[in-house]
C-alpha cells in the first residue's frame, strides 16, 4: 500500500523582531485534523530541513513511524542567509582558531517562539503543546541553548551533532534547568559515530548531561560509520519517531465485499458537530464520504459496519439496528476519535 505525500506551501514571513523575511514552507499531515477540536503536533526544522527532512518528516507521518504532524522548514530566501549571526548568541571560537561571530540569536529566538509560532497555530490547527524544535550541526547547539533558555516553548527538542564549539558553557546550562508545571521536555540526542573527534566529543558530552537531568525524558542515539551529513536523512526517523510516537498504529485489514443493500444502509449525512459533517454515498463496491471542506474519500470495508480510507488514518464504524439505515458513525482518526449522528437519509 503507497503512502501518499503532500505539497508544501511556501510561505515568505517577516520577522519585525529579527528584521528580516524568512522562507518557510509547510507540509500538511497526510491525513489532516477534522475531528471537532482535533489538532496535530507540529514540528519546526531549522536550516530549511537542508531540503530533505521536511519531505521526509511529511512522509513518515503517514505511517506508523510517528504520529501526523504539521511540518515547518525555516530558511532563508535566496541569497538572504544569516545562518551564523542567527545561530550563535554570542562569538564563538572555530577548532581552527578562527571565530564565528554570531549574536542574533535572541531575536531569532524571538521570531521563532513569538511570531513564527503563533503564526502557524492561527493558520493550521497545530498543537501548541505538541511542538518540537529539531536542529543539526550548528543548529543542533542552537536547539540546545533554546533549551536551557526558553525549555517551555516546545514540548520536544532534537539536537543533532552540536557544534559545542561555539559555546561550551551550554554543558552547564543544560544541567542546571529545571522542570516546570508541565510534562519533563522530551529530548533527542544524535550524532555520526564517523564525525570528527572534536563533533564526537561536543555529541557525547551533551547526551551524558542530558540524560543526567531529570527534567528531561531523553533518548540518545550515535549512527555508527555515519559522517557529519551521511546520518540526517535517517535523523526524522530516528528523532521525530522518539519524540513524536504514534497515539495508535495504523492497520491495513484485508477489505471485504458487500451486498448493495448493505452498502446502502450507511448512505445519508452524519453530523458531528455544526460545523462538520459527512456524507456518504455508494460508489461501485465501496462508499464515497464527503466530508466538510475536505475532498471525497473512497471507503473499503473490513467487517459488515467497518471500513478504512485507503493511505489514510481513517477508520469508521456504523451503528444501527441489524436491518434498515444505520444511525450514527463513529470516526477514529491519527488517534482521536467522534461520533456523528445520521441527519439525513
């Protein structure tokens, strides 16, 4: 069975904190929140995902490898890039003596957490407490300082190969913070068994410290003979999968055949709240469902009063009496689950 994939939308969002315009783009879950009240994690990649992770985040989410998820790559449009300056909070000494200067990071921080996030929540159903912010390299020791300094503005955090080169003191914060009200900060540490020894180093220490901390729920993980880039087309698997676990595994039951008359017995409108309703219809040897501002779907059964969208985390069970029009529908989806009541035959 395929799993389908969606398009990102492009957006080019200006930060008045920062100054500056950034190129974002979002990938919506597979199978998009439509539940009353329903929303979805959301998972914001810096670097623009180097032109891969997002893809492949979008991807996984439509499988049993993590739960669906709005994600957001954050990059720069062409020619605009500030990667260093919006990275570092402050200098930072390279293994070769040079310096990185850095020192904006405070207002990309500011743009990230106040304005870019916000942003998202309004424009799609995002959960705003089911964020993760996922960083590789320098981004990776970025992800880390955001940790120490703002731990509650995501629920999760991937730090991938932080460059603790640039600032060491990072290992002090990450020990000294503290829980809050909430949930521990999920964390994932990853790094390439075949890096230089200088990334090993900074991967390893920060993973220890990490771990030591009970205010985090924290996973490691060293991709053996991986280099500093060879590992991340694997790290969303790895990371997004720890952090993001699917709520419940998706099925694929054989289908089964029904009589006509079955079939049109689940046919009419189910309501599951003022704004979101269903209509079924027969099609051939399946059902057709429309739902409120979604496209059809194509329903195959399972069982007598069960069937599933193909590709998709959908799963709907009709109740009502053995013969005659069923009454209501119970929808699960990415975990969640409604019920509608039949409004029309």
């Amino acid at each position: 069975m395929g799993v389908a994939q969606t398009a990102a939308e492009r957006l080019v969002v200006h930060s008045e904190r920062v100054g500056r315009d950034f190129q974002i783009d979002v990938w919506s879950p597979v199978t998009r929140p439509w539940l009353p009240g329903q929303k979805a994690a959301a998972v914001y990649i810096l670097d623009g995902g180097y032109g891969m992770a997002g893809p492949i985040a979008s991807t996984l989410g439509g499988t049993n490898a993590m739960q669906p998820a709005y994600v957001v790559t954050v990059g720069y449009p062409p020619g605009k890039g500030a990667r260093e300056f919006d990275l570092l909070f402050g200098p930072g000494t390279r293994p070769d003596g040079t310096v990185a200067k850095g020192g904006g990071a405070e207002a990309f921080t500011a743009f990230l957490v106040e304005e870019l996030k916000p942003f998202i929540e309004a424009r799609y159903p995002a959960d705003p407490g089911n964020a993760v912010l996922m960083g590789h390299s320098l981004a990776g020791i970025y992800t880390a300082n955001v940790l120490t300094r703002r731990p509650d503005a995501f629920a999760g955090y991937v730090i991938a190969s932080p460059s603790l080169w640039a600032d060491p003191q990072v290992i002090e914060r990450l020990a000294a913070v503290r829980r809050g009200a909430g949930p521990p900060r999920r964390v994932f540490v990853a790094y390439g068994g075949a890096e230089a020894p200088y990334m090993i180093d900074g991967g390893r220490r920060v993973a220890r410290v990490v771990a030591a901390n009970r205010s985090f729920e924290s996973r490691s993980q060293v991709f053996a003979s991986e280099e500093h880039l060879t590992y991340y087309p694997a790290l969303a698997r790895a990371g997004l999968g720890a952090l993001l676990p699917r709520k419940t595994r998706i099925d694929f039951p054989d289908p089964v055949a029904l009589t006509p008359e079955v079939l049109g017995r689940y046919a009419g409108t189910y309501r599951f709240s003022e704004e979101r309703t269903m209509t079924v219809t027969v099609e051939g040897a399946k059902l057709r469902a429309t739902r409120t501002d979604r496209p059809p779907m194509s329903l195959s059964a399972s069982a007598p009063d069960r069937f599933f969208a193909d590709g998709m985390d959908i799963r709907l069970v009709f109740e009502g009496p053995a013969t005659g029009p069923a009454s209501a529908v119970t929808m699960q989806m990415n975990g969640d689950a409604a019920r509608g009541v039949r409004a029309a035959p």
